[in-house]
C-alpha cells in the first residue's frame, strides 16, 4: 500500500503562502538594509531592504537573512562575498522605502546619500542603528528564496537611546507604536497598504 502524503496542489500551495503571510504579518521584525558590491572588480554599490534578518550563532557569530529569488538584486546578492547588514532605526523608514523600491534605477539607489566604503570596500550608509560587517558563511536554497548566512567580521553602532525601525502589518513603525498600535515611523496608518515591503514571508 502506498501511504506517501499526495504531493499540495498549486491552489493549495498558494492557500498556505498566503495563510503563512497573513500570520507573519502579526509578529514585528527589524528592518535592514544589505548592501554590496557588484560587478567583476565591485565598482557599483547596491542595496536590498530586508525584513528577516536573526542571530544564528554567537560562535562563531553568525546572522541570517533570507532573499527572494524574485528580488531584482537576487544574482548580486548570490555573488556577494562580503556585505553590510544595517540595523535602521527609528525616522529611516524613507531609507528603508528607497531599497525596496522596484522602480527605483539601481545605479540611483545611493544618489544622494550620505555613504562610504567600509571595511573591505564595503558600502557603508551612514546614520544606521548598528552595522555588522559579514562574510559569507553559507548560502542554502529555501522554497522560493535562499537563506543567507553571514558571519560577523565587525560591528558599528548601536546609537546610545535610539530606537529601531520595525515592519508590522504592512507599514514601517517604532516600537512603541507597533506596540500600541499607533502611527506609522513614516507614513499614516491609512497608507499603511502602501508601504513596500522588504523581502521577506511577511509582504
């Protein structure tokens, strides 16, 4: 007797994305920007906003993000060796908006912003909660996106009485307001829809 489970149909495969993007709206994550460089000799900074970073490992240190294989950055981040994760905090949430935004050019992605090349020629944005400084440790394909595993060589920051930035239904938040359900970081909670998500389960 066959006793293997049958393989979801798309419709239910759907079904459950979206029943798990609804539940991982209620649950608050931090708000980051990844960047690197791209290109054979990493002459063009770039920029991705995420929304799944989390501690692996304190030894060695090790974080995690994931990274959507949608995502236009996608073959970049693939191809980065060396990153910086930026904690944002508080008041970033424009920061935040600008690198998720698909229509943004990406050679414009860091025009006019205040920047400089870190450790390793890192692209550095200036202003962030916190910066880790990674290698890559591993990457591992996950369904529809690859988790990242980055291993912290130096950290930035964290800024003394700031507080982060946070993705909670739909919008960009403090920690106070996602708490009491207050005002958008950036925006009215009747735009809230619009907000662009970072890339993670919970757009």
């Amino acid at each position: 007797m066959n006793t293997a489970p049958n393989e979801p149909t798309e419709e239910q495969r759907a079904a459950g994305g979206a029943a798990l993007r609804a539940v991982m709206r209620e649950v608050p994550s931090p708000v980051t920007v990844v960047t690197a460089r791209a290109g054979a000799s990493g002459e063009r900074p770039f920029g991705i906003t995420i929304g799944s970073l989390a501690s692996v490992s304190l030894c060695p240190p090790l974080v995690s993000f994931n990274v959507s294989e949608e995502a236009r950055t996608y073959g970049w981040i693939e191809a980065a060796e060396r990153f910086a994760v930026h904690v944002l905090r508080a008041g970033q949430a424009a920061l935040a908006e600008r690198f998720a935004d698909p229509g943004l050019p990406l050679a414009e992605q860091f025009a006019g912003l205040a920047w400089h090349s870190g450790p390793e020629g890192r692209p550095v944005l200036d202003g962030a909660l916190a910066v880790l400084h990674c290698r890559l440790h591993s990457r591992i394909r996950a369904g529809d996106s690859d988790l990242v595993v980055g291993r912290v060589t130096g950290t930035e920051g964290a800024a003394p009485a700031a507080d982060p930035l946070v993705y909670y239904r739909r919008g960009y938040r403090t920690v106070a307001s996602a708490s009491s359900s207050g005002e958008l970081a950036s925006r009215s909670a009747s735009d809230a829809s619009e907000t662009p998500a970072p890339k993670s389960a919970k757009s």
